[in-house]
C-alpha cells in the first residue's frame, strides 16, 4: 500500500477541514430560523435604491442566524464602466475588519505559551525600548509612564496613532511599499500620544502586532494568517493582495466628493492588485461575504466551525467582551467598549448606529464594509461596498435596521 508523504498528508488534512469548514454554514429559509423574508426584501430594496440613486455602485449582503445562511443578495456593479454585475464572490478591500483577524491569530499564539498579555513590547521588539511620548506638538518629547504591552496594542490603549494622522503621514510611517520591520523602525521613532493605558486611540497597533505573530511564529505574517485560519476556515477567497486571475472580481472604489456623482478613487499608491512589501495587520485584507461571514460564524461559535477549532471558548469569550479598564471606558463615552479581538463591544444599548444590542460586536472597514455579531440573537450581519464615504447618507445603520426588523423571535 502507497503511503503518502508528510507534506501530501498535510495538503489532504488541509482540504479536509476546509470542506469541513465551509459545509458549516447551511442555507435556510429566513422562516426557520424566525427572520421574516418578506421583511428581509425592505433590505434588498433599500440596497437597490441606494444604488438607483447612484450613492453606491452596488453592494452584497449576508446574514446569518443560528448558523445558517438565510440571506445572501448582490445588488448594482462592481464597476460602472465595465457594467460588471456584482456576485456572491465580488472581492472587497475589507480594510479594518482585517484586524479580527489578526486578533484571532494573536490569540491562538497566546494559548501557544508564546507570550503574556502582561509583557512588554519591548521584549520581542527591540525598537519600542526607546519610544517616547509627545504630549502637544510643540511639547518636549518625555519617557512614557510605563511601557506598552502586548494588550496595550490588542485594546488600542498603547499611545500609537492612526495611518491617516498627520504626523504619521509627514513622517511615512506606513507605506504598502516597506516591509513589515521597516514600518516597525517608522512607527516607533515617531512620539507616542499619550502614556500607554490612559486613553483609548483607535491606532496601528494592529500592525506591530502582525510583526508579532512573525516573531512569535517563525513564519512571515501572511503565511500564518493564510495556513493557520483562512485555509482551515474555507475562506478560500480572502487574502492580501489579489491574484490576475482573480482581478475580473475586484470591486471598484468610488467617490463622491460633496454629493457629486461617484468617480473611481486610488486609495493605495501600491494597489490590491500587487502584492505588497508590507502585510498589514490593521488593513491589508480582500475578501467576499460568504468567506466573512464563515470568520464571524468562528467567532459567534465561540472559536470553532465546522468541527475546527482556532481558539478554545474561554478565549473567544474574552476576546469578545469589553477589555477596556473603567477609567478608558468612561474617556471614550461609556457606551462603546472595545474587545481583545479587535471589535467594537456594545456595553449600553442603541449606543452606535449598526451595533444596537447590549453584548452584540463588530467592526467596519474605511472603504464601505462592515460586520456586526449579536450572541443574543444568533445573528451574524455582514455588508460590503466600495466607497468613500464608507457609509453614505446612513447606509450602514439603515442596512442594518432593516435586518433587525426582520427578526420575529
């Protein structure tokens, strides 16, 4: 009897559990899972009245509750000038719904022993032994109070700043041109904010954390990323930059500068169509609905799906709480917490527009997407366009209302 290599059995374990994976996630009519699917048609509809009106190209849509899919709906182009009609497996720029990602991938690696959420920085990455603090622009720059430390960067509480800041732009922090320890000497010989843990600034702290999972791995980030959770999640189309052949399914990014009509728009000097120097943990992701909602359906499951498990339930859960000490949380208005996952965590209800429900999480991308999870409900809401601004005239809240209004038990 043949035997097969190492490699060959790896390669079949591989396929095993993406098959496993994706078979997860059934279809189910929205009345078995008690949404209404004549209600559910009022979010269709809106979607198509907001591409009539021309304030998005077109979208798709998916929810899904008690772990089947009950909605799936592409609607308008993936470009006006090809006159493409969007698909289930339309390509979206996801942007920061990359760092769920990354989180679950910081995660698994904390249950490996590799690190603590109490260390320091500094311990794997030499360079964040010299960062300083900055408190106002023309203020001398200070030692910080206390050094960063690994949940620091996961709760955003670590003082670094954000890609589009201008002080990271004049100085170049991040460029999809470099490599990952490039952006590591960019970032840290620029000033912190703040002293770590005393204020919550949404930042590229997701990144650092990439570099991360390299060093606590051995692998490059995006060999981890793609090995350790999209293959064995069935996200078959989810990666970092986007190969030719996969191109035709790339949606285009439009415009609308002060309510005039949409025009392509370049975020990127090195586009998603190239593979990048940098992988980013904060930003660097293209995915589909379908292969999205399969990640959050992990998360929802608490870990697991589809009989593979990336995190043990305990984890999950502590990811998907408020992390947040009391003193942030009241510094970032009380209402909104922020998880270990890199998810905005909902702590008083109705208090953002498309995560209304105590418990319920999730998070958004610059260009047009967004994902929300309701534990309480069982439901998972993803929508995915491509534009700038991400949610014209409301689309996010108003999508989302519309799903909501279709729950009937």
């Amino acid at each position: 009897m043949k035997t097969l290599s190492v490699s060959a059995a790896c390669l079949v374990l591989t396929a095993v559990l993406c098959v496993s994976a994706q078979a997860s996630l059934p279809r189910a009519t929205p009345d078995a899972v008690g949404m209404s699917a004549d209600r559910l048609q009022n979010a269709t509809a809106l979607l198509r009245q907001f591409v009539a009106d021309r304030k998005i190209s077109g979208a798709v849509a998916g929810v899904a509750r008690r772990a089947k899919v009950v909605y799936l709906e592409p609607v308008g182009l993936q470009s006006f000038e090809s006159r493409t009609p969007m698909t289930e497996r339309s390509l979206f720029r996801i942007y920061s719904m990359t760092k769920a990602v990354t989180a679950v991938a910081v995660m698994m690696l904390h249950e490996e022993g590799k690190f603590q959420l109490t260390d320091q920085v500094s311990k794997y990455l030499l360079e964040f032994k010299d960062v300083m603090v900055q408190d106002t622009p023309d203020a001398p720059r200070r030692h910080p109070s206390r050094a960063i430390t690994i949940e620091d960067l996961l709760l955003h509480t670590s003082g670094l700043s954000h890609r589009t800041s201008d002080l990271y732009r004049q100085l170049q922090v991040r460029s999809r041109a470099i490599e990952l320890p490039q952006f590591i000497t960019n970032i840290t010989r620029a000033p912190l904010m703040e002293d770590p843990g005393t204020r919550f600034r949404y930042s590229e702290a997701t990144t650092v954390l990439g570099r991360l999972v390299e060093v606590w791995s051995g692998q490059k980030f995006d060999t981890f990323v793609t090995a350790r959770i999209l293959r064995p999640l069935g996200m078959s189309d989810t990666s970092f930059w986007v190969e030719a052949e996969a191109r035709p399914r790339l949606v285009t990014v439009y415009q609308s500068a002060q309510g005039g009509p949409l025009a392509p728009f370049e975020i990127e000097e090195v586009p998603f169509t190239e593979r990048p120097k940098l992988f980013e943990g904060a930003v660097g992701l293209v995915s589909t609905v379908p292969d999205f909602l399969r990640f959050s359906q992990m998360l929802l499951n608490k870990g697991e799906l589809g009989g593979v498990r990336l995190i043990s339930a305990k984890t999950a859960g502590a990811m998907t709480k408020n992390g947040l000490p009391a003193s942030v949380l009241q510094q970032r208005g009380g209402a909104m917490g922020w998880g270990l996952g890199n998810v905005d965590v909902v702590v008083t209800p109705n208090a953002r527009g498309y995560l209304t429900s105590a418990g319920e999480y999730g998070w958004d991308g610059s260009a047009g997407t967004f994902f929300a999870i309701d534990p309480a409900r069982e439901t998972v809401v993803i929508l995915m366009t491509q534009s700038v601004p991400a949610s014209p005239d409301g689309l996010r809240q108003k999508f989302k209302a519309a799903v909501h209004q279709a729950l009937i038990d």
